[in-house]
C-alpha cells in the first residue's frame, strides 16, 4: 500500500513553488523591460506585467501553498484591491504625463540590441 | 435596503477574514459597532448607492472578470516576447477609441480593463473616446475594442440599445 498523504503533500509544494518561480521569471522579464524599452509611455507597458500576471501567479502560488485557511483568504483579497488599485495608479501616472504634454515616440521603434549598449553611459 | 445589508455583509465578511477572531466576544462586539458606524456614515454622506455596494452586478461581473484574465495573460505573453527579442522591434500608436459603454460604471471598468491588459494603457478618458497607447500596432485593432467594450457594457449591467436596467 502507497501511503498517498505524504505524496500529494509534495505534490502541493512542487506546485506551489513552481508557479511561484514561474511568477519570479515574469517579474525579472518586466523589470528588464523597464530598463530595455526606450520613452516612458512603452515602459508603462512593461510594469504591467508585473502588476498582472507575475503578481497573479505569485498569490496563487502562495495560496497553494497556505492551503485552505484565513492566510489564503487574506492573499486572495491582496489579489483583488491589486486589481482594482494597479490600473486607477498606471492611468492617472500616464493621464499626468499626457497632460503635461510628454510626447510618446511614434511610428516603428528599434531599440539597440544590450551588446551594443554601453552601461557606463550616463542617461540624460 | 439592500444596499444597506449588502454593506454591512461584506464589511463583516471582510472584518472577520482579516482579524480571525469568532470567539471573543468583546472583540466580535466591538468589530459590529464598527460596521454599524461605516454603514451609519455612509448613509449620512449620502455615498451607499449602486456604485458602492454593487450587489446585483456582481455575477456579471464575475463572469466577465474570469474572461477578462483570459485576455490579460494573452496580453501579457505578447508582451513578455517581444520584450525578450533581443532585437525588438516596437510599433506604438496612440488611438481614439469612440465606441463606449453608455453608462458611467460601464466606460470606468472599460478603460480600468484597458490599462490591465499589458501592451495598451488608457490616457485619457472624456465623454464620448478613450485615448489608448498601445506598444504593438497590432494591439489597435478596432474590433478588440468593441468586444470588449461590448462585454464591460453587458457586465455593468446596460442593455444592448444602450439603456442602463433600472433595478429594485
């Protein structure tokens, strides 16, 4: 006889840690968006990966992993003002910039590739 | 009267998941003073209307919210690739986007839902359009838009002429 607690025990923890590195993977692809992606309005779209998905897959990966208690609850409500605040925050910092009258770059955009990139430069 | 009950529901719902307590007593009594005193206020402010406890709205909105995460995880992997292309290769665009929900709550959630989905923000918001920027041109399409204005409309409650159903 397999003794199957001990089993889906593991199963639940590989699960949990997988989408929690799996979330950790989105939030690094988000910040090296930051970072690569040319004017503002375009870096916006970058953050919202990781105020989208990353952070979804974080909680649910936490969630699994507290299991069926008030933690998960309270993850689950973290999740939800996540999600009514993030986009009220990103529209009123591009509403503000749209206001001032930044220009977003237009047209076809080719950022350098990072080889060609020197990291000592100082940005303006 | 229902706005009232549904406050109250959820503000205890949300008092007891946060605090853990079901046991003490003075504590549980102190925690209904509390919801008693935001309802009483509320009412006072003149604040508890559809927008505030949303009651009937919400197994629309559940549904459309399970469709809407659909969309934004698409979004987001769209986005994710062309971010790790070392060689990227972007197409911004600002847009008008002039087919709205009637309804003050329907057009909210409508530009709340385009700043959600990575790859396109909502700028500005007016009466009648929604400046959207998008990353990729081929996040512009007009018929996206519709759809999914058409579906923030269904959700917010509207019918389909437009008309926003009046509820007891």
């Amino acid at each position: 006889m397999i003794e199957w607690g001990p089993v889906l025990e593991l199963l639940r923890h590989g699960t949990a840690g997988a989408f929690m590195l799996v979330g950790a993977i989105f939030m690094l692809i988000g910040s090296s968006g930051v970072l690569r992606l040319p004017d503002f309005y375009t870096r916006i779209h970058a953050a919202g990966i990781t105020d989208t998905l990353a952070t979804v897959l974080l909680l649910a990966g936490m969630m699994i992993e507290a299991g069926f208690t008030q933690t998960s609850a309270k993850l689950a409500l973290v999740g939800i003002f996540l999600f009514l605040t993030s986009p009220t925050a990103t529209h009123a910092v591009a509403n503000a910039a749209h206001k001032a009258g930044l220009k977003p770059r237009l047209g076809t955009v080719e950022p350098p590739h990072p080889r060609d990139v020197d990291i000592n430069e100082k940005k303006g | 009267m229902g706005y009232i009950a549904t406050l109250a529901l959820m503000l205890a719902a949300l008092w007891l998941t946060l605090s853990g307590y079901f046991h003490n007593q003075l504590l549980l009594s102190l925690g209904g003073l509390s919801v008693v005193i935001t309802v009483a206020l509320a009412l006072r402010m003149r604040i508890l209307d559809d927008e505030a406890a949303p009651y009937y709205r919400a197994p629309r909105l559940l549904a459309y919210s399970v469709w809407l995460m659909v969309e934004i995880i698409k979004a987001n992997l769209i986005v994710a690739k062309t971010i790790l292309r070392p060689n990227m290769v972007l197409t911004p665009r600002m847009v008008r986007i002039k087919t709205l929900p009637a309804s003050g709550f329907g057009r909210a959630l409508f530009a709340n839902s385009i700043t959600l989905t990575p790859g396109t923000v909502s700028v500005d918001l007016d009466d009648d359009e929604v400046i959207v920027h998008a990353i990729l041109k081929e996040m512009t399409n007009k018929n996206d838009f519709a759809e999914m204005a058409r579906r923030c409309a269904w959700a917010a409650g509207e019918k389909a002429d437009g008309e926003e159903e009046v509820s007891a």
